[in-house]
C-alpha cells in the first residue's frame, strides 16, 4: 500500500532507531509494541519516523496519544498518518504540534475523532 506522507519526514529503519537510541532491536520492537513508537512496513522494511525521536528517547508524549487515538478506533497506521499529517486545527503537525509543548491541545483534538 502506498500511502503519501510529508516530504519532510524522514524514515528510519529498526537498525537506525538502535543506533539513534542505544538499544538493541528487541527493545525498539518492544517499544513499538506498547505504542511508544509507531512505524509501518514499506517495501518489506519497518520503518519509523524519526520525528518520533527525541533525542536519545521517543518523543515523550507520543505514546499516550497513540493509545487515544487506538482506543478511539484507528488503526496504529492511520494513527501514524494523522501524527504525522498537517492539520489545520493546529497549524501544523500534531507530532510537531506536541514537539512543541501542545500535548493538551493535541489529545483533545484526538479525542474528538474518536469513533
């Protein structure tokens, strides 16, 4: 399936998230298995977007709205496209969006798409 994202989103493998975190791959998995990172499969490659990272640790707040919008009936894919989508809401991206301290206001624009 290919789905268009913004351009200036850059895609990470499991190896260049080790390498960006310092942990081995079990543990990206596992963090992408609690919903700490999100990331999808292209051309048979699991991919992250890096501005799911943070430094040296996944975007602190990254997690618990995952959780809201899955609860809230989205696949872990269509919540990654909305993160990472412009939304006019908020100007912006909503993963750039909590970047930038506006954790709040994102969660509660998640909330109203729930299903």
């Amino acid at each position: 399936m290919n789905v268009s994202t913004p351009s200036a989103v850059t895609w990470l493998s499991v190896p260049d998230v080790c390498e960006r975190l310092s942990l081995s791959p079990g543990k990206v998995h596992r963090l992408v298995e609690d919903r700490a990172l999100l990331g999808r499969k292209e051309d048979g490659v699991f991919r992250i977007p890096d501005v799911f990272l943070d430094g040296d640790a996944p975007v602190a707040d990254l997690k618990g709205t995952a959780l809201v919008l899955i609860d809230g009936g989205f696949s872990s894919e269509s919540a990654l496209e909305w993160l990472i989508e412009h939304d006019d809401a908020l100007g912006t991206s909503p993963i750039e969006a909590m970047r930038n301290g506006r954790k709040t206001e994102v969660r509660r624009l998640a909330q109203t798409l729930a299903l």
